[in-house]
C-alpha cells in the first residue's frame, strides 16, 4: 500500500517530521527545566502519543472522556482532563479513577467544586488573556472555590492557564510576552492559594505557540502543548515553525479541470480538510491550504481556495504570476492544512509515510466522539 | 434515554419535523411532474432515508462511494454518484454494479470517459452557473465525451447540473431565476446530445435553494436535494425555510460563565458544530448558530458567538438589549447550525425525538469515510 493507491481523500501523516517535532520540543522544556504534559487532542491517537513518550505512557491531557477512556485503556494512568467539568460528567470521572487513573478535572466556579466527590483531583482554570473561561489571577472567588472543594473532600491539586490569544499574536516579542504573562498569571494564583494555607503543588500553563517562546518557566511544574506533533499553516503563520515542520497533509485526487477559470478540481472538499480557515486571520490567507506533490514539494503559490463538501479547487494564489501546475486527471496531490487538529478530526485513521518514500507503513486509528 | 441525561455534545433529530420537510418538497415536485433523486450526503443515514420513500429504497444520490457501498448493503439499487470520477476508483464502482446495484458515473472529460469499462452508465456534468465543474451547454467538447462514452461502450445516461450559487441568491426573484437557469441549462446540453444521435434520457438538475423555487421543470426527469431533510441557518438566511423547520441541533451542556463578558461557556466546541460559518456571508450572521431550549424555544438574541476545540461561548447578538439568559453550570441548551451538512459530519450518529418530549426515541449510525 503506497500514496498512490489508498483511496482519496486520506490523511498521510510522516513519522519522522512527528519526531523532529517532539524532540525540538522535549529539548526546549528539559532545558527550561520543566515537564511536559502533551495535550492528545489534536492527534487522538495512541501510536502517535507513543512517539511522544518512547512508548512508555506519561503524563497527558485529553479534552475529551472518550480520550481519557481510550488512552486509560492504553496504560495512560496520569490524565489531565482539560475542559470545565460538567456535572453530570462526574460519574464517568469515578468510573475511571475507581480503575486506578489519576484522572485531574478543571473547574473555575464553586457549582462545580460543589459537584465533585471526595477524591477527586482538581485544578482551577486561570483566565491570563481573556481568551474563554477561568478566573482572573486577583480574583477573590479563587479562594471560595478552594474552600469548597475543602468541603467537598476534593483535591486543589493547583491551577491551570492556557494562552489561548497567543494564537493571533504578531511575532516573536508577542510570542514571548503572551509566554511570560501566562507563566505570571499561572503563577500569582498559586501563590494566592498557598499564601491561604492550600498546597496547590501543580502550575499547569501551556499553548504550542507559548510553548516554543517561553524563555522563563520559574515556578510552572508542567507545560500543555498538542499541535506541535503535526502543526500547520496557523503556526507557520505566527512564526512557530517552519512549512517543511507540518507533519500531517490530505492526499487526494485530481478529479477535473476548469481551464475558463485557472481550476484544477479535486475529490477532497471540505469533509476532509475540515472548514477551518484559519489563515484568513493572519497577514498571509492561505486559503484552504498550500499544495505540494506526493513527495511534499510545494508548487508555487497554489493554493485549495475553495471546497464544497467533496469538491476542492486549486487555483494559483490572486496576485502571483506563477503558472498552474500540469497536473492531469487521476494526479494526487497533498494538501497542507490551516488546522491540524479541525483537519484530522475529519478522519477515522492516519496513513503513516517515511520521507522519501510513498510506502505507508502502518495505519494508526483516531479517537472519537465524546 | 432522554434529551437531559445523554453524553453532551450530541446530535438529535426531531423525526415529525424531517417528515414534514420531505413531505413538502415531495408534494411541489408532484405538483410539477418531476421525480426525486434525494441526496443522502447530508444525513448519511440509512434510517432518514427510509423517512424520504416509507421504507422501499427509491433512487439517491450519493457523494462518496463508501456511502454507495452502505446503502446498497442496505437494499437500495438505483444509486447516482454525483462527484466527478477519478480514474482509481472506477473498480469499486464496477465491483458494486456486479451486485445488481444500477450505480451511474459522473464526468465532464474525455480522460474520464476514457476510464470507464463497458457497461457503466455515465452523466456529463454541466455548469450552470460557474459554480465549480462541468461543461458549459454549449460546450462542444460534450460531443467529444458523447463519442468516447461510444468508444468504450459506456452507457450515455444523460446530463447533470446542479444550481450551487444559488446558495448565496438574494431573494425569491433570484431563487426562481437560478432554477430556471439550472433546468434550461441542463435541457439545452440533453437537446444538443439529442440533436447529434444521442438518447440521453436523464437529466438531473437540483439544489434545494432551487427544488424549493423551480416553478416549471419541463423537460427535467429528477430532481436532487439533500440538505431539505434537516434544514439550517443558511437555508433559513436565504429563505428557503423557517426556523422552526430546523430538524437537527446540537445540544450541550453550560460549564461555565463569564460574567465581566457576557459570556456563557458551553462543552460544545468546534468539535461538535464544525467550523462552518456559513451565515457570515449572509445579511444577518448567526454566529455558531442560534440558540434554544432543549424544548426548541429560541433564546432571543441569543448566538454560540465563538468556539474553541470543545469550549462554545454564547452570548447576546451584537447590537441587542435582550438579556442573557440565567443558564446555571449544567443547564443543557440545543445549538441549531449554520449548515446541516457539515455539522452532522461531526458526529457518528443521531438521537432521535419527537416534538413535545425530551424522550430519545432511536440512535440512527451515520456513514462515515470514502
């Protein structure tokens, strides 16, 4: 089984360019002397969450319980559920710690801390940048909501912030102030909780664009991060990695021509990139996605700039004189995506490729639904 | 089961409101004289089909060949495959036509003509409106393809085309205008297949913009429409529908507030609505989707106005005095979507109820894959 015969459209993921990720990765945070704690949501995938960890299972954060049930099921024992708990979700939490795992739940009100039973672990969701939920670092109710899980019999492991908004910053300095206010505000609201008396040993920051700027980490214990295995054109486009780092592409078939117009049409619409347009936001729109042959040279300046649930179309970038690639009907092509987690989300399995080879050489299943 | 204790995100279908939905576009396209070709790319579901012809599998339309293979598995055997074929993928489609299903070919080339062993009916595609694929009417290279379908002794079914601007029509006036221009469009190509010696019996024209607004189909023999079954926001936008005529939602359940923004937090991410924005290019932008109660009683003024991965923010409409409403942590709301297609391609199935009660009726599997 090759790129060339898999039925299209399908996602071709290369392990090597997931390693080089991992270790870029692992390097920057053993040097800053902190842990990772990888976020499983943009892979959902077992195989691909053993090259994080050399296959022995470590500490991971999941967004959803049908990850934490499935890695928990794979030997993960040290999970991180990274979504405000629900309450009705409580009883699937005991389920899964009554079978050993140290399964952490999120919280920022007191409703929820009142939810919870005795044992179960807790952090608090410090809001750094506005982003979605979370306390304020200076917020009193901080210290309400330490007081009921006290009441509860829960356990304030510490708080947890995501920088969320670093996902639209412009540059380096940017990157590295969303990274030092992220790490600040995590920080602060430990230190409130220990100044009340609560232990709060766990400062839990991390976003992959703060993850790569971070040049001070006192005082964190962990650092979340998940789109940096694949990462995409969002995080090209804010300067977190280079094109040639994206490990994970659409391989799909040419399915037609528009000659009238400058189109190549393709058999990969939006069902399997996903509608993420991510890029539309940043200073260079990348359309659908940037375009590359089935070894992963680009061809200059096109792009997917549009797809209907099928249907994609090629066209050459507006603006740009390069010419449109002769690519006849029945030629594959690999589409780079804006996001790597809404793109593979649109796929049931990863075919694994070796640079330089169009061999796959393993399917990895993907985790689904809630 | 019921609406208040099942997993959150998930899908439910209220049954009465896709039977009256069929039943209207039924009873126009009776009244006009014209037979139904359903598009099952939307639910994808075996069970919504049987809702379209009571049970006795009728001709559809499909966009991918794993949704050919399923619901011939499920009795159906008159079976259009609406995507431009890839050279690739002409074995699966002879291995199910082996199995008495009558599945017909899409093609606008004479390369694709070329690919095609004896016996395969096959349409040419046209465009109407320069929408994406397909040969203008006055194509002459639709006698090229004619004469190659000859050569390889495929069978010439007939002509296609579909209305797909008509999704962004302004009005009724041009609604009406597109589907006269997609029925004239598509009758010209079969006149001028005629006019040179050959039969091409079928043509098949259809959106459900303009299956809802074609007011003279002569010379059309079926119709196409998938999105009538569920309905959405961009359906409602351009008038083809009213609100209450949204059959599917997404329910979820409040996690969080924040009340210095306004913001309502919900477990229903991107994940369960798909990034589709299809309302922001319309005149009124509907955010993620409007918002109900689990009973379908709109909150006013109330949008899903952001999504993260698995974190959705309601909040009120720009511009309006309505208040939030008083949602604790826990309260579940239905979040009805900007494009049915693409939302339902969230999840893997749907959950089943009838106007008036919270009970879950069935679970229906959708399709899933290529």
């Amino acid at each position: 089984m090759n790129l060339h015969d898999v039925e299209t459209p399908f996602l071709a993921v290369d392990r090597h360019t997931v390693l080089t990720n991992v270790h870029r990765l692992r390097s920057r945070l053993d040097r800053l002397g902190t842990a990772l704690r990888p976020h499983v949501k943009t892979a959902k995938s077992i195989d691909v969450a053993a090259l994080l960890d050399d296959g022995t299972p470590g500490p991971i954060t999941v967004s959803t319980l049908a990850e934490a049930e499935a890695f928990a099921a794979a030997g993960y024992r040290d999970i991180l559920y990274a979504v405000g708990i629900a309450p009705h979700k409580v009883a699937r939490v005991t389920a899964l710690r009554e079978r050993g795992v140290d399964l952490i739940v999120l919280l920022d009100s007191a409703e929820q801390a009142a939810s919870l039973t005795a044992g179960i672990p807790a952090l608090i969701e410090i809001d750094c940048d506005g982003h979605r939920g979370g306390l304020r670092p200076g917020d009193p109710a901080l210290l309400t909501i330490a007081r009921t899980l006290e009441d509860t019999g829960a356990d304030l492991r510490g708080v947890l912030t995501h920088a969320g908004e670093s996902y639209f910053a412009d540059g380096d300095d940017e990157l590295r102030a969303a990274a030092d206010n992220e790490r600040h505000s995590a920080v602060r609201a430990a230190e409130t909780l220990r100044a009340a008396g609560h232990e709060a040993p766990v400062v839990s920051v991390g976003s992959t664009p703060t993850a790569h700027f971070a040049t001070d980490l006192t005082g964190v214990t962990e650092v979340r991060a998940g789109n940096f295995v694949f990462f995409d054109l969002v995080m090209a486009g804010i300067g977190v990695c280079r094109i040639e780092d994206l490990a994970m592409s659409v391989v799909v078939t040419v399915i037609g021509h528009r000659h009238d117009k400058g189109w190549i049409l393709t058999d990969g619409g939006w069902m399997s990139t996903s509608r993420d347009r991510g890029t539309s936001r940043q200073r260079v729109d990348q359309g659908y996605g940037l375009v590359t042959d089935l070894g992963g040279t680009l061809y200059p300046d096109l792009l997917m700039t549009d797809a209907s649930q099928e249907h994609g179309i090629l066209s050459i970038r507006p603006g740009s004189t390069a010419a449109l690639p002769d690519l006849p009907v029945g030629a594959r092509v690999r589409i780079l995506p804006n996001h790597a987690c809404a793109t593979a989300a649109q796929h049931d399995r990863y075919h694994v490729i070796e640079p330089g080879s169009p061999t796959i050489r393993a399917t990895w299943p993907r985790v689904r639904g809630w």
